[in-house]
C-alpha cells in the first residue's frame, strides 16, 4: 500500500519511501495488536456486560453443564454455551442424526444424516470446530440415573423430549442434590423453569399431571422452527445466571413463551406439600430406562432393547467379520448396519436400532440380527 506517489525528484522520492514504510510499519503493528486482542480476548463482548464481567466470565470458564438430550433445545443451548466459553460439557443423547431433525435441531448436516451420526458424535465435532478450547464428554446412549450419580456438573439442562425421562432426572436431582433447567417446546408454545427441589418446587409441583404427561410422550404435536432458538435463549439465559450468581437466580417461577402469539408469561409456581415426588420420597430412581423387551425411545425412530449374554459385542463383531460387514468400534460399543438397519451394541448388552418408522419393523429387524447371532454362535461352539 501507497499513500505518497513518487516524483521525479530525488529527495522527495527518499523521503515518501520513508513515509510509506513508516505507515507499512504502523499498519502491521496495528493489525497485530488487533489479531492478539483478539485472541487473548475472545469473551470481550460478554465481559462487558455488567452482570458478567471478567470475574462471571472466570466461573463460565471452570463451569461444566450436563445437557441431556442433544435435540432441538440440546443443540441450541450446547452451541450458545460453547460460544460464551463453558469450559466443559458433557452431552448425553442415544440417537443418531435423521433427515426430520434438521428442521429444528442446530450443528447437524445433510453430511451427518448421509453417515448416520450419532448426534453427540456429530455435536461434538461442530462444537469442537467453533470453540477447540471446550472440553466436551460424550455419552451415545440413554440418560440413566448413573450418569446423574457419578458424573460431576454443575448445572443439568434438561432438553429431553418425553416427560419419562423428565421424570427421572427430576427425582434423581432430588437425591442426588443438584439443580437443573426444565425447557420443552411443542407446537408454538414453549417452557422454561429452573428447578432446585430440595428448597424449591420440583418438576412435578409445577406440572402435578406428570404422570399423564408420561403417557401421552409419543404424542408429537410438532414444533415450530422459530420456538426452539427462542426457548433455548431463555434457558440458557438461566443457566449463565445460575453459572455467575445462583444466589439470585428465581427457581419459584414458571416461563411460558408462545412463538405465534408473541407472548410471554411469568407463573409462580408454589412447593406442593403433598407433592408425591418431592415431599413424599417413598420411591428409588430406576437405574436405567432400559426393559427387557424392544421399545421405543419418545419422541424418536430410536428402539431399546437389553440382551442377556455373555461377551455380546465380541460374537457381534466375529459375526459381522464374518459377513464383510464393516463396523465402527468405540470405548463402549460398537455400531454398525444390519440388514438395513443402523445399531450400536454396548458391552452392557443394550441394542439400540435407529431410524425405523414403526416398532413391528424394529421388532423384525431386532429378531433377524438375534437369529443370526445365535445361529453363528451355534455354528462356532459345534
Ligand atoms: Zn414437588
């Protein structure tokens, strides 16, 4: 870059070169500084909001959130999370990515549903792409009370998709002592209500028809494209508060968002002193959401089942080797495609079969690749 032009006489030429390179020098000096602000700066915006500032900034940094469920509210809040600088996540989620997710679910690609991703493999990559600094776990499978005992968090997020497992998390945070933050979204209304159930009302105070909301869990009514950022701004809005000053965070108010109306509205939501969960703790968390039988996970073309048996994933692999069927291996399972069918098998014995349209069709399925790993298994042991 040129700010002076040459002419023909000579000193004048000596001195608009020392000029420019003089202004050279002060423009890389200038565009240095910036880079490294930049760098050494990177949560300066956030920083400067007065409620935050540097010290907030600091407890965000040392902080680790639980998110289970890595939907459309998980996707959200992980992705503004590791934007604000979280310093660790840990993403529970046992589903893989499908085509009707992108409408509402942030970070996946047409490229993750074409590889059939498991949605906190493929979270954690994008993730990883925007913020290298965040330290992120991954969990491919079932939120169980496990995860909520042994793990260490300071805050849950609850996106889950079915009152089932909202249900579990919400006993088990009464056990185990810790707090979390409920959203859901259906159709254009969504909710949002941090919950501390030791002093303050517990999930089931505020919706005392939890058990019926249980029931109807597959009933998807859809949802708006728009509620979920929307919904998932509020929660994580919480949840950065809860970070930088829980002293002062409202866990006796439930948030109501409605993305067609345009309207919000603030509930108080009172301790119910007959509330069958959280007043009255005659009941144990189920150590898992797993049964016996093939069932489907709410919510999702996602299907469940426990196997009984010894070294499962061993014979699995032997079986599958033994057709040319590749397969991936992870630390606790492996996953790969049988007859069509995308399943990961963990060394628990847990089956899960992904993206089948109806229960029957897993059922088949699930029957055909358990035949034919008991007939190898006959066949190898003669
Ligand atoms: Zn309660």
């Amino acid at each position: 870059m040129c700010i002076f032009q040459q002419t023909g006489n000579s000193i004048i030429n000596c001195v608009c070169q020392l000029i420019n390179r003089a202004f050279k020098a002060y423009l890389a000096i200038k565009v240095g500084r910036k880079g490294r602000e930049e760098k050494m700066n990177r949560y300066d915006r956030q920083e400067r909001v007065k409620q935050i500032g540097q010290i907030g900034q600091s407890k965000i940094r040392q902080a680790t959130i639980l998110i289970a469920g890595v939907g459309a509210l998980g996707t959200y809040a992980a992705e503004q999370l590791t934007r604000a600088g979280i310093g660790h996540l840990i993403l529970v989620d046992p589903d893989t990515v499908t085509l009707t997710n992108l409408q509402r679910q942030s970070l996946f690609t047409e490229a993750d549903v074409a590889s059939h991703k498991l949605k906190v493999t493929a979270a954690k990559e994008h993730l990883t792409a925007i913020n290298s600094a965040v330290d992120i776990q991954v969990y491919p499978e079932p939120l169980t009370d496990s995860h909520l005992a042994d793990l260490t968090f300071d805050l849950t997020l609850d996106c889950l998709d079915n009152y089932s497992a909202r249900d579990l998390l919400n006993r088990a945070a009464i056990i185990h002592g810790f707090d979390y933050v409920f959203a859901s979204c259906a159709g254009s209304f969504g909710n949002v209500m941090p919950i501390s159930p030791i002093k303050h009302p517990c999930l089931n105070c505020a919706f005392p028809n939890l058990a019926d909301l249980k029931r109807t869990d597959c009933d998807l009514i859809g949802v708006n494209t728009a509620l979920v950022p929307l919904v998932s701004a509020v929660q994580v809005s919480v949840a950065l508060h809860y970070l930088v000053d829980p002293s002062t965070v409202d866990f006796d108010h439930l948030i109501t968002l409605d993305n067609w109306s345009l309207s919000q509205q603030k509930f108080q939501v009172l301790k119910a002193p007959d509330c069958p969960t959280c007043a009255n703790r005659n009941w144990s968390v189920t150590k898992s959401t797993d049964q016996e039988s093939l069932r489907v996970l709410c919510g999702t073309q996602t299907y469940a089942v426990t196997q009984s048996g010894k070294h499962l994933v061993t014979a699995t692999k032997q079986l599958l080797a033994a057709h040319k069927v590749p397969f991936n291996v992870f630390k606790n399972f492996i996953q790969f495609h049988w007859m069509g069918s995308s399943m990961s098998l963990f060394k628990n014995g847990k089956l899960l079969l992904y993206g089948i349209a109806d229960l029957q069709t897993a059922d088949e399925r699930y029957q055909q690749f358990k035949a034919a790993l008991s007939t190898y298994q006959e066949v190898q042991s003669s």
